[in-house]
C-alpha cells in the first residue's frame, strides 16, 4: 500500500490547479493542505480521506479518483471501506 502522501503527491501531479482547487473545496479543505500532506508535514485522518475520495469523483475523470482505502492507513484495514 502507498503512503498518503506519495498518492496525493502523484494526484497532485495529474490534476491542473483548477480539479486540484475543485477538490480541495468540495472536500471542505486546501489546496494548500493537501500540499501538506503530500510533503509528509500533515497525516490524513478517514474522514478527511472519505471526503477526499467523494470530491474526487465529482469531477467524472476516472483516472483522478482517490481511493479512502490509500489515503488512510485505518481505512485500507477496514472491512466498511472495502
């Protein structure tokens, strides 16, 4: 399993500033802290992962989805997330 922040690393990567603020304001966050999270100064808690997988696919581009299940160690063991 990555770790959060290589796969919003990578996620930040793809998407343009525009899907990356989108996200970010659906999901009731930054761009910024997602920054954060991708250099490895924040964590990533499972709500802030569930939010993050929804606003994603608000965006209908399939290869910009997040899965909750690698953003967040707690949910890649939960059965609920699967």
């Amino acid at each position: 399993m990555a770790s959060p922040n290589r796969v919003i690393k990578q996620w930040l990567k793809a998407a343009t500033p525009d899907q990356a603020r989108e996200v970010a304001k659906i999901a009731d966050t930054s761009v910024a802290h997602l920054r954060h999270v991708a250099a490895g100064r924040r964590g990533m808690t499972a709500e802030m992962a569930q939010r993050l997988a929804h606003a994603s696919r608000e965006l209908h581009i399939r290869a910009l989805y997040l899965d909750q299940r690698e953003l967040c160690a707690a949910c890649g063991n939960c059965p609920l997330a699967r």
